[in-house]
C-alpha cells in the first residue's frame, strides 16, 4: 500500500523576524493546506529549508507537524544529510514522534558510488521501522539515483518509494519499468506531474501546492479517477506559475508568495535572502495571471 497517493506538500518553514521558527504562522499553513484537500505533508525537507535547521530545529518542527496534524493525512520527516550515521540518529529521534514515514534524499558534497548509494541506504533501512521515501535530486546534490540503483534499492522492505526529481522523465520511464509495483514513484517537479502519472506515478511531493493546494491535489485526483482532459488541463494552466516560483532557488521565490498571500511565511536564512526586484516582479505578474492576488 502506498505511503500516500496525491499531492504531498513539502511545507515551507516560517521564520520570525529573528528568523526563529514561526510556529503560530505554520500552524494555519497547516491547516489552510488540509483544508484544501492536500493529501500528505513533508516537514523539514528542501522547500523547509533543512540544510540551516539544526537536528534540534527538526525535530520540534517535526514533532508539531504531527501534532498540528493529529493524524488527518500522512507526515512524512525529511531526515537526509551526507553522513549516513547521523541521519540513521536523527531517523531514531524522529521516529519517536508519530511521523508515517521518512523522505531521505541522496547524500550530497561527499558524494558516494551507486554501489556507495545502495549500501547507504540499506544500513538506514536495517535501523528504522517506518517507511522511506527516497529523493534524488542530482541538480542541488550531484548526485544521481539510476534506474538500476533504484531497482536494487527497491528489494529493501520498507523502501517504499522515491522521490524523483532529475528532471528527465526517460528515466522515470526507466524506474517504473524496472521496479514495478515495488517502487512507488512521486515527482519532485511540478511541471512533471501529469508525465510521471502517466507512467505509473502515484503523485507529487510539490513546492507550488504550498500556495496551490487544492489545484495540485484536483490535478492528480482528476487524473486517477479518469479525467484525462481536467488533469492535462490543470497542469497547463500551472506551468507559468511553476516557472515563476522556481525563478530563484526554492524556497525563495514560494515563500515570497506566500507573503504576497498574506500567509506570513517570513524570511529566509542565509545564505538564501529576499528575491531580486525584477524576479519578484515577474512572480507577482504570475500570481496575479493565475488569479491568487
């Protein structure tokens, strides 16, 4: 069964101005997101701006996710980093707390083999209880998971599914044909959402459904259920959005919109910092094309 199918948001993190964490501000995200139908949550993973989060950080972020949550839809923790110990302590800390499953993205800087790559995970796999998701995203990590890494990834029993999101759908079509149904698979792109189900994808773990929750989940919702022509339609309409809010690194340029939104996401950390006037001028004309301010 699969971890979930649908849209899963990978949820923005707000800061104070002190850049603390803003609990009260994730709190209504929270529940303006599960009010419009998303069908899953991922706290702490790129869009939340993991990499300048401490363990600490995570885990009361984590932890007030599941909480806020209350078991309405799946939590799913971001757990990755480039050392496989501390991931394999901080999946034990985070397990504790409720989640339903891990996202564990590909090791980064200290970039191992795809031998290296299966090995990481299996010793993640032999120490945790709940289900992982595995992310490749070689743009921000250098490092790709490929087909046939993934394959053998897939005969690890609670490696439920990954996380794709290399951009090149031909080996998305490469992993579904390799793996089957031992293997779910969610874009991380969301300009590839109607591909990937196409070729077998149970969803999205998306950063544009933080500001277009409902639409994302109706995009794939649609598609399941057999409305081809309202899925393709939905995911044209979103493409110029998609670009605008992928102008700058994510999350800069969501936030940013979340802001505009009156969703009181905050600032950034360094070394992310405000969008450039002109970028943020193009955001704004988007956001206003597809009618959210």
């Amino acid at each position: 069964m699969a971890l979930f199918t649908g849209s899963c948001v990978a949820i923005v993190t707000p800061f104070n101005e002190d850049n603390s964490i803003n609990f009260d501000s994730l709190k209504k995200h929270i529940n303006f997101l599960i009010e419009n139908k998303t069908d899953a949550i991922v706290a702490c993973g790129t869009t939340g701006e993991s990499a300048t989060l401490s363990d600490q950080e995570k885990i009361a972020v984590t932890k007030f996710v599941v909480d806020t949550v209350a078991k309405r839809i799946p939590v799913i923790a971001g757990a990755g980093s480039n050392d496989t110990d501390k991931t394999i302590k901080l999946c034990s800390e985070l397990e504790k707390l409720g989640i339903d499953g891990f996202l564990i993205v590909t090791p980064y800087y200290n970039k191992t083999t795809q031998t290296g790559l299966i090995k990481h995970y299996k010793l993640i796999s032999e120490s945790v209880n709940k289900p992982i998701i595995v992310y490749s995203v070689p743009g921000r990590t250098g490092l790709n998971i490929l087909p046939s890494t993934a394959f053998e990834i897939s005969k690890f029993s609670n490696i439920v599914g990954i996380k794709e999101a290399s951009g090149d759908i031909s080996q998305v079509a490469e992993i579904a044909a390799l793996c089957g149904d031992n293997l779910d698979i969610y874009t991380g792109n969301d300009d590839q959402i109607l591909a990937t189900l196409s070729l077998g994808g149970k969803g999205v773990i998306s950063a544009v459904a933080n500001i277009v929750p409902k639409n994302t989940h109706d995009l794939v919702e649609s598609f399941i259920s057999g409305d081809i022509t309202t899925s393709r339609k939905l995911q044209f309409d979103m493409l110029n959005l998609i670009k605008a809010v992928f102008c700058e690194v994510n999350p800069v340029p969501v936030k940013e919109a979340l802001n505009l939104m009156g969703m009181e996401s905050g600032g950034f950390r360094p070394p992310l910092f405000e969008m450039e006037p002109k970028n943020k001028e193009y955001l704004i004309q988007e956001m206003k094309a597809y009618g959210l301010i």
